[in-house]
C-alpha cells in the first residue's frame, strides 16, 4: 500500500512537472515562411512581441500591406532594413561598448533607418508612416521595450 502511494505521489509530481512544459511546446509557434524566426521574432503567436532582431523580408511584408508599396518602394524598403539588421547585428556582437553606449547606437541606427524609410514614401504614406511611429512611441513611453513586429494586434506597436 505504501508502495502504491508513493508510486501515486511521484507519477502526480512528475505530470505537475512536466505540463507546464508540454504546454508551452503545444502553444509554441511554429516557424514558417510567414512568421520571422525567433519572431525569431518571436512568431506571432504572442502578441507580436519578439525577441530577436526584426527580420528584413518580414518587415518588409507588413510595411507592403500597411502602406501599399509599390514594388520599387519594397525593394529600396528592405534594402534599408537589410542594412539596419546588419548594423544592429554588428553592434549586438560588439562586447567593448557599455549597455548604455549599445543603446545610444541602436537608437541612432534606427533613426536612421525611419527617416531613410520616411524618404520613400508619398505623402499618403508618410501620414500612416507618422500614425505608426507615434503608435510605436508611445508604446515605448508607457515603459514596455524590446522590438515588435508591425502587426495591428494587441501587444507591442510596429517597431519599424
């Protein structure tokens, strides 16, 4: 009888263990062509909020369908963020800069990145551009960080 309750007790523990677990693989995105990796960013399935650097084709995507690009927009479009996401690439390696420091420049290559992108676009487009990074900023003022994709979703605002 003893052996039975003890049996009972760790076959309890072990699937109180292990749900939580189980859980979080089942609720897992999966990676595909329409999700960034990570999104790597952490793919959608949590709110848009993602923990790695934002994907340039991905991005390039949203950007297409919020701001109706034309085909020559997306090209110079993901150019730009094809450069950005190798600057912030290159500066997330860089071990010899202070958190600080790391944060000044990923901030100033994005805000380069957003006037390049800003350059591209008609006037119509300049306006949802406006809405989407005021959306973005204040975001980021009500104390949440970390990159986001550009999803209209709850969660974090395009950060683009």
């Amino acid at each position: 009888m003893l052996k039975q309750c003890l049996f009972v007790l760790l076959a309890a523990s072990l699937i109180a263990v292990a749900a939580p677990f189980a859980a979080a693989q089942s609720s897992a995105p999966q990676s595909s062509n329409d999700n960034p990796p990570g999104n790597q960013q952490a793919a959608q399935g949590n709110g848009g909020w993602h923990h790695g650097p934002p994907d340039p084709a991905e991005r390039t995507k949203e950007l297409t369908k919020k701001l109706n690009l034309t085909s020559d927009q997306q090209t110079k479009l993901q150019d730009i963020l094809q450069s950005e996401h190798s600057q912030m690439e290159t500066l997330h390696q860089d071990n010899s800069l202070s958190q600080q420091d790391r944060h000044s420049k990923m901030m100033d290559i994005r805000k380069t990145s957003d006037t390049q992108i800003r350059a591209l676009l008609d006037s119509t487009q300049q306006k949802k551009w406006d809405e989407m990074q005021a959306k973005r900023e204040q975001w980021g003022h009500n104390g949440h960080h970390g990159p986001s994709d550009a999803g209209d979703h709850q969660g974090p605002p395009p950060q683009l």
